[in-house]
C-alpha cells in the first residue's frame, strides 16, 4: 500500500506498507532523504497488516503529509 502526495512538481511516495521481508513492515519517505529503512508495525498476518496500514493512512495522512514536507 502506498501514499502518493501531488506536490505540484509531481507526485511524491510519503510511505509504503509492505511484506517484502515476511513482516508487515512501514518505509517512510523524506523529501531530502528518500526512503528510509522499513519498521515493523504489525506482528499480524499480510491481510491484518494491510487493513491496518490502510486505517493508518485514513486516520494520519495529513500528519504524514505535513512530516514529509518538513523533512528537506
């Protein structure tokens, strides 16, 4: 799962959830510094993970909007 930000230069990946390793993992990203090394943010199944990044996203999009901004 992905969050996609229109910054008006183009769209910009703000975080992804994703299992590539066996484990529901989150790799934010930064304006300056790019995508960041993946934590763990739920111990549960793939399917579990993925509607909980889903929630997550709903709930905290504009907070992780606004973090990817303030990091240049």
């Amino acid at each position: 799962m992905v969050l996609l930000f229109d910054s008006g230069g183009g769209r910009e990946t703000i975080r992804v959830y994703d299992s590539c390793h066996g484990l529901n993992e989150m790799h934010r990203h930064t304006r300056g510094g790019g995508k960041q090394n993946g934590v763990v943010f739920n111990n549960a199944t793939l399917g579990e993970g993925m509607r909980a990044a889903k929630e997550d996203i709903k709930e905290r999009y504009l907070a992780m909007i606004e973090g990817w901004e303030e990091w240049r």
